[in-house]
C-alpha cells in the first residue's frame, strides 16, 4: 500500500476541511488517474492511500481514518464486490462511502452494487468535474 | 472471424476510447502502414464469460504503448515511462475498450464477467503472421498500425 501525504488545504488564515481518500485498483495506472483527477478536481486531500486489490484496501482502511474510497471492480485476489462484502460485516466500516470507478457497463450490476450501499458509480474514463460532484455530494461542499 | 456488424463496433469503441482515455485518434489504415520497422510488439488480451464467452486482444509497436502510457497518465516530455508502466497502460486501454463492448454487443442488461487482462511481447514475425490471418481489425492510431480482434463462441 501506498500514501500520499498533501499539505493541508488552506483558505484564508485558517484551515479548511481536507479529506483522506483511498483507491483500490489492481492498475497502478488508474490509481495515479484517479489521483491526480482528484487534485484537478479541486478536493482537499490530506492522505491519498492506495491498495491494489479488495484485501490490501480493507486492511488499509483498518489501519488509518478513510473518508472516501474509489474501488474497481475487477481486481484479483479480492475484487471490489467481495471488499463491499466484507465491508458491510465490519460495523467500523459498513457506513465508509464507497464510489465504484469500473469499466462495468451492466445495469443489473450496478443496481446490485447500490442495494450493496455503494454511493456512486463512474464509468471509466472519469473527468475532474464528475468527481467533483460526486466528493461534493457524498463527502459535503468544499471550498476549492 | 468477426463478422462485419462486429467489426464495426469494435472499430467505433477502439477509436473512442484511444481518444478518451488517451488523447489518441484513430484514422483508417492503408495496406502499407501495416508494415512497420523492427521492434517488438506488445499483445494485451481479456477474457469475457457471460451469455456468450471469449476474448479481445489489441496488439500495438512497443513504442506507442509509451505514449499511450504517458498520455493517460498525462506525464511531461522529459518524464520517463517505465516499461511496466507501458504494460499496466495497454492493459487498461482493454479493459475500457472490452467493458465498452460488452455493452455495445449484449446491452446493458447483460451481466458480464471479466477476467484480468494479461500481457505479452510479440516479434515482428508473429506480427506479420497476425497481419495476414485476417482475424485482426486493422486500425490507424496517431500514424501507429495497431490490431484487435474480438473472438467469441457460444457459452459452454
């Protein structure tokens, strides 16, 4: 697993709200996508966590305070419907907002995925303004 | 071998996602851009498994899987692309190319399984024997020749 340590975000002379967010995906490709997409994006971030797959990101999220999660789908060792699973018999993870960023274009599946809890779906490739409404709607406005 | 309504899907979802995910257009190829140098040549191949099962593979020159790689990633000029950054590239590219066609071809009612896409180096024969087999589209990427094939059988 990997981190990413960002200065708190700034607004005025005091300090604004800054969020700590993981993405879970087996490519280290969409992981830095996302990331950065994140920063254009505007969000606040304090940590940004990175796990390759549904085990490693459930252990980071046992680890450290997670804000928000960005999970694929189709990963090995545990893929991100597995991880959800598992998420939801956790009473310390079960509420973690869970945003899928998958090529799965499904609609049976998705739906299956929102009676799992997950908040939001974004088809890949994703913009900087889809994840701004999608941190904003689930996490709360942000001053950018 | 694909028959012509596949073709032209798989051809329409190659080109839109070369130019979503990476900033890379798509043009028709004439016969002679076919031919390219020497070099190896990198295959990324997927499996599906839902009504029908089978898979998508994309063969591309070496060289375009770094700019591929440097255009999703939107790196610099002067930042270096590792290799394994080029594979883990080319392999996204066909995940998104493979969800896309899945949708297109069985609808969005479709459940579909996925497996994890793997990759492969090519010579320059295998690639002239892909080249004649005639189970490959044929496409123009960024003056690139680059080859995908979508195989699918019935659902044993």
């Amino acid at each position: 697993m990997l981190s990413t340590r960002n200065n708190t975000a700034r607004n005025g002379g005091g300090y604004t709200m800054s969020f700590n967010i993981l993405i879970v995906d087996d490519s280290r490709t969409i992981r830095s996508v996302i990331k950065k997409t994140l920063y254009i994006a505007g969000v606040p971030l304090n940590e940004v966590y990175e796990a390759s797959n549904g085990l490693e990101g459930l252990q980071c999220m046992r680890d450290n305070w997670i804000d928000l999660c960005f999970a694929d789908i189709n990963m090995p060792v545990m893929n991100g419907i597995e991880m959800i699973e598992k998420m939801l018999e956790d009473q310390l993870l079960a509420k973690l907002p869970v945003v899928i960023v998958s090529t799965e274009g499904s609609k049976t599946r998705i739906e299956e995925l929102f009676k799992k809890g997950v908040r939001a779906y974004l088809r890949k490739p994703i913009t900087p303004e889809i994840v701004r409404n999608v941190v904003k709607e689930i996490l709360g406005d942000y001053d950018e | 071998m694909m028959n012509k309504e596949d073709r032209k899907i798989l051809h329409d979802v190659c080109f839109s996602v070369f130019e979503q995910l990476a900033f890379m257009f798509g043009d028709e190829l004439e016969d002679d851009e076919l031919e390219t140098g020497s070099g190896f040549f990198l295959r990324a191949t997927m499996g599906f498994r839902g009504q029908m099962q089978g898979s998508v593979s994309i063969v591309v020159p070496e060289t375009i899987s770094t700019t591929l790689a440097a255009n999703i990633l939107g790196l610099d000029d002067d930042q270096e692309v590792y290799p394994e950054t080029a594979l883990d590239a080319l392999r996204e590219l066909l995940n998104t190319i493979t969800g896309r066609l899945m949708t297109e071809i069985f609808g969005e009612e479709a459940v579909i399984d996925l497996s994890i896409p793997v990759t492969e180096q090519l010579s320059h024969a295998d690639w002239e024997s892909l080249v004649e087999s005639d189970e490959y589209l044929a496409v123009n990427i960024d003056e690139n020749p680059v080859l995908i094939t979508l195989q699918m059988q019935q659902r044993q």
